[in-house]
C-alpha cells in the first residue's frame, strides 16, 4: 500500500460521507464501499477476481447512475478513478 492507494480511499470515503445519504441507496453505498475496502488490500489485480468483481459491480453502478440521470458523467467518472485508485497499478502487458 502507498500514500496514492491511501488517499484515493480517502476521497472515496469522503464521497460517501457527502453524497452517500443524499444522491446513493445504502446498497448503492455499500457496493462502493466494499469495492474501496476489497481494493486498498489487494496486492495483485490480476491474480485477485474478487478485486475485478468488485471493479465490475462498480462499473455497473456508475453506468446506472448515470443512465438514470442521477449522477453526470464527470461525477461518475471520478468515482470510478478514485476507487480505481484505491489497488494497485494493473500491469502492462
């Protein structure tokens, strides 16, 4: 883990604690959540599906946010960054 990985948890735990109760369910809440946990701990993406599930359930989430109107996509975009951010980096091959 890195000061990166931190701090991109970090603005995805502020995310929650401004938008969560207003613009996300608790599910749609918890589903970021866990995607953040699952991903700050991981040390291999690749090796890891229980990260890449996390990241797809992610990707659904943000794809539903957007298409409902409810979040733009600059908004959902940053999320997706930020708990991208939250692993490590996917190796180049």
């Amino acid at each position: 883990m890195n000061s990166d990985r931190t701090q991109s948890y970090g603005r995805v735990v502020k995310t929650l604690d401004d938008l969560g109760p207003t613009k996300l369910l608790p599910a749609e809440q918890e589903i970021i959540r866990e995607a953040a946990d699952t991903l700050i701990f991981t040390e291999d993406l690749v090796s890891d599906p229980s990260a890449l599930d996390a990241l797809d359930l992610l990707e659904t989430l943000t794809e539903h946010l957007v298409s409902s109107g409810r979040w733009t996509e600059e908004r959902a975009e940053q999320l997706r960054d930020d708990v991208q951010g939250c692993g490590p980096l996917a190796p180049v091959g």
